[in-house]
C-alpha cells in the first residue's frame, strides 16, 4: 500500500554553544539580572557590532558569576536590579577596538563617546592591546529601579572622558551616593573597582590571572 503522504524528515534541535571548562552564562546562575549587551549591538564607541560578538548573553567564570550572584540579592533587598553592559570580553573584540583606535578618519562616535578628546588619545589611556575581561572574571554594570529605570550615576558607559573617574567634582552628590552604592556593594562581594570607570570590576581572586581567551561570546 502506498502512503498517502511522505513522513516528515526528523529535525534535530541545534545544540547551545559549549562553553570552555570554568564559564557560565550569568542568566543560568543570575536569571533575573538585565543584559544590555552594547557590543553586540551599534549602541558602543564604534558604532556597530564589534568582531566576537555574536549573541547577547553575558559570560562569566564561575567563580565570577557567583559572587555577582551574590551583589545581585544584595541589591534586590535594597530596591535595585543589576543591568550588565559586557562581562567576558573576546581577545579578538580587544582587537577591534585597537584598530578602530588607529583609524583616526573614524570619528562618527566623537559627539557621544569621546567629545572633549582627540581620539589619537584614547590607545594606552583607555584601549590597551590586552584586557582583563578577556580573563573572563571582570564585568561591567550598573544599576536599575524596579520599574526598570536606569539610576543616575552622573554619566554613562564607555564614555572616555574624566567624568567617568568614580571621583569627580562635576557630579552631583545623589549621582555620587549612587556610584558609593554601586561600588560598597561589588567590593563586599569580592571585586576589585575602577577609579578610571565607575562601572568596571575585576573579581579579586579571579581564577585566570594570566590567560586571555579567544572564544566566541555566543
């Protein structure tokens, strides 16, 4: 007899990317935390995706994502969700970031991200050949209401300029009280700020301190 109609070939699930030995995704260790993944989309210094980034998720050590894990219910108690701009970071991304540095024609971002510097500046002041997040234990936040509302912290990511220093004279002493919030509560949980990025921090006893990955944040 033959069949009336053909069988449905199988479809196989495609599998999740694996991770190297030691990483997580933070939103399996921290599903409640907010992913603004900005190099990953156009919304960074450059102006588009940077080489790397092929998904928006935010990868970590264990080691880092628990103690994040950590901040995180610290901050809920306190009426905040944590929101992350980039965790591990591609050697390759670092990469990109130095030839866009060294393309001075380049300037479409000045007026947003670096407008009161010459961008011959930025290479060895703010974009070095090496980063620790590509380390894999260093993230970048900051912080939201409960209603979703980005708190003020008296500047804004990945702006080079001074007013990024967690001290600063220009910002206002409710801007400055939210930046001691932000940075009292990582430092309990274990990392290392930045005083040259209010929201930069490095896990203390980070369990890569030489190795600089290469992999795909996917």
């Amino acid at each position: 007899m033959e069949p009336t109609s053909s069988p449905t070939p199988t479809q196989e699930a495609t599998p999740e990317p694996r991770l190297p030995e030691g990483f997580v995704y933070v939103k399996d260790v921290i599903p409640y935390v907010h992913l603004d993944i900005r190099y990953y989309t156009e919304n960074n210094f450059i102006g588009s995706r940077i080489d790397g980034y092929k998904a928006p998720v935010a990868i970590l050590t264990v080691e880092a994502a628990e103690a994040l894990k950590k901040a995180c219910e610290i901050f809920y108690e306190k009426g905040y969700i944590v929101t992350i701009y980039d965790a591990y970071r591609p050697q390759k991304a670092v990469e990109h970031f130095v030839r866009w540095a060294e393309d001075e024609s380049d300037t479409r971002m000045k007026h947003i991200y670096y407008p009161n510097l010459n961008k011959s500046y930025l290479i060895g002041n703010f974009i070095s050949p090496k980063s620790g997040h590509s380390r894999g234990s260093t993230v970048d936040l900051s912080l939201l209401d409960l209603e979703g509302n980005e708190v003020d912290m008296g500047g804004y990511f990945d702006l080079f300029d001074s007013l990024s220093y967690y001290e600063n004279s220009k910002i206002t002493d409710a801007q400055r009280e939210n930046r001691k919030l932000l940075r009292e509560v990582m430092v309990e949980c274990g990392f290392v700020p930045s005083n040259g990025e209010w929201w930069h921090f490095r896990l203390d006893n980070e369990p890569y301190t030489d190795t600089y990955f290469d992999f795909d944040v996917e």
